[in-house]
C-alpha cells in the first residue's frame, strides 16, 4: 500500500493585469490538479477580481494601490494603505497557513510578500519581464525561489535562488504548426485586450498603402476604437477582419504569418510558443521600460523586429512587413528563434517548485 501524497496550501498574489494574472493563474491550476488547496488575495478592481472566482479559486481581497512611477499623490495615498494592508493580508496568512507564497507582481504583490516574510514564510516569485517590476526588484535579496524568463534578470537576485523557467502559456500555442508560405500574408495586428492607439493608428493608416491582393489583416482593436475603425476597415477594400476581441487568440496565430504587437511578456511568451515571428512595439509608459527589455531580448535572438512607439505608423508597418515578407528564409529563421525561447513546462516547474516547500 502506498502512502498518500502530501497536500498543501498555497497563497497567490498576482494581480491588476492579464499579465500578473494569467500566469498565476496557469500555476494554481496545477497545484489544484495536484490535490492542493490554492486561494488568492487581490484588489477589486484588478483583473484577478473576476479571473479567479470564475475559475473556482476563493479570493480575499485588499486595497492597495502602486508606488512605482504613479506621482506623488498615489504615492502617499499607496503609503497610507501599506501599513493596514500588510496587516490584513498577515491575518489572511494565518487562517490559510500556507506552505509558501507565490508572486507574479502587480500591486497586490507588495502588501502580501511584505507579510509573508513578516511571518517567515517562503516567498516563491515568478517575474516575467527583463527587468523586475518594482515589488519584485526591492524585495529580490529575500525571497526562497525566483522563476524567470530571461537569462539576463538573475542578476536582480541572488544566484543561489534564480532558475530560467518561462512564463506559463496556455498548451493551444504549442500545438500550432509552422505555416507555409502562400501567395497572400497574413498579419495580425493586436494591442491587447483593450488595444492600442499607436497600433491602430498604423493600421488605419496602413490600408491605403498595401498592395491589394498581397496582404491579409487580422486586427484586435480593443473595444474603444472598435466602431470607429470597423466601418472604415470594411469600406477600404483591404482583405481581412476587425474585431474589438479575439476570442480565441490562438487560431489568430494560426492564421497568421507575422505578428504585430506591444511586448508584455504574456504576448512575447505566446509568441515564442506559437514560433511566429514579430515586430514589437513596447508600450513606452510601461514601468522601468520593461516592454523595451522584452523586445531588445526577442530581437537579440533574431526573433523580432522592434520599433519604438514614436517612430511606428502606417507607412513603417508596411515597410517592416514588405521587407520581412519578400524573405521567406528569413521569417522561417525569425519563428525557428522565437520557438527556441519557448518553455512549455513553466506551469509544472513552478509547481515542483513550491511543492518542494510543503
């Protein structure tokens, strides 16, 4: 007879965007299908509030806000918080006594570490950016475990606890083939959930500039811009789709030859799973520049194009991807590069390795 597997309890703390929440997210799913007890603390008007509860994890929740770049009256209303929040979130330790903590940032990652430590439990980070976000970077020296995504963030923490495991991706991304090369192109062009207005400008300004016939678009707008853009998409002739939202964002890679994009980590990741090949456009206010240091990463290993956000239009994204389509050898070697960047067991590392803590 067997002995039973030990189960735990596990405390995660990611939250605000799609970013810190989809990984944490892709974790606690399998710690949960591991037998162990998973619960988050988030803020309310972060992204977490309906990601969580719709996946069946209890969430409690504090109010917190940001400290980096935010101005001098969020910093002092942040500051006010941090006391009682840390407070709070040392009560919700207790009642949970979990075996560890896990951290993919956000706001809410900085009341609930400081507690965690507070109360000597094992704080695992996973940081997907080239440079920490600021939680992560000020409390790097203490944390039992740091999971990354590049080479280049271990020298934020101390080597003895820094592992390059990628950020978890869903497993659609992975399955998606090589795709050969036809007479049209395909494009999909994407700012996020909530899309880009550098993004959909080019795009917009793209459509009289294509050869007709040579390209097809696929265009998330974000659903602000949507019922401008989309009559005006549907009366220029190009081939293609708009959309406010892409539900199933891994049959648009599919189609797609090139990916145009911001570089959060979350999309970089998807593309390196799918093996496409990209240009890159950071979102220049995203804190510490983190966007650049993904794209400076991603077209270092010849995976990406990167374009600054104040040089992208029109008539430099049709430029980017006429160039880049009339070498076929070349985007074959772009989605071979972006491939070798994946890391399809990010989820299951993550998992060993706060399981190694209960």
């Amino acid at each position: 007879m067997t002995a039973s597997k030990k189960t735990a309890a596990f405390v995660m703390a990611g939250g605000g965007t799609g970013g810190h929440v989809m990984p944490a997210l892709a974790v606690a799913r399998e710690l949960r299908a591991r037998g162990h007890a998973v619960r988050f603390i988030g803020t309310r008007r972060g992204l977490e509030s309906k990601l969580a509860p719709a996946d069946g994890f209890p969430i409690e929740w504090i109010e917190i806000g940001g400290l980096n770049r935010v101005g001098l009256r969020q910093t002092l209303v942040t500051l006010a918080e941090l006391p009682w929040s840390v407070w709070q979130v040392s009560r919700m330790l207790d009642r949970a006594r979990p075996a560890a903590v896990f951290s993919t940032g956000g706001f809410v990652a900085g009341p609930v570490l400081l507690a965690a430590l507070w109360k000597r439990l094992p704080v695992i980070v996973m940081e997907p950016n080239a440079i920490p976000g600021f939680t992560h970077r000020k409390l790097a020296r203490f944390v039992a475990r740091a999971l990354l995504s590049f080479p280049e963030t271990a020298k934020w923490f101390p080597a003895s606890v820094a592992e390059v495991t990628g950020l978890p991706v869903r497993s659609e991304f992975f399955t998606i083939l090589p795709k050969p090369r036809g007479g049209q192109l395909t494009v999909l062009i994407t700012g996020g959930s909530q899309g880009s207005r550098t993004l959909n400008r080019a795009a917009q300004e793209s459509w009289k500039l294509w050869d007709r016939g040579a390209v097809r678009l696929i265009h998330q707008t974000g659903p602000t811009a949507y019922e401008q853009l989309a009559p005006e998409f549907q009366s220029s002739g190009i081939d293609g789709e708009i959309s406010p939202f892409l539900a199933d964002m891994p049959a648009a890679f599919t189609a797609a030859d090139i990916v145009v994009s911001r570089a959060g980590m979350g999309t970089v990741s998807e593309l390196a799973a799918a093996g496409k090949p990209s240009i890159l456009i950071p979102l220049p206010t995203a804190a510490d520049q983190h966007q650049v240091r993904n794209a400076e990463a991603m077209e270092r290993i010849g995976a990406a194009r990167m374009i600054l956000d104040a040089e992208f239009n029109g008539q430099r994204l049709v430029q980017e991807v006429t160039r880049l389509s009339q070498s076929p050898d070349l985007l074959n070697a772009m989605g071979e590069a972006a491939r070798s960047f994946a890391k399809p067991d990010a989820a299951r590392r993550a998992a060993d390795v706060l399981e190694s803590f209960s």
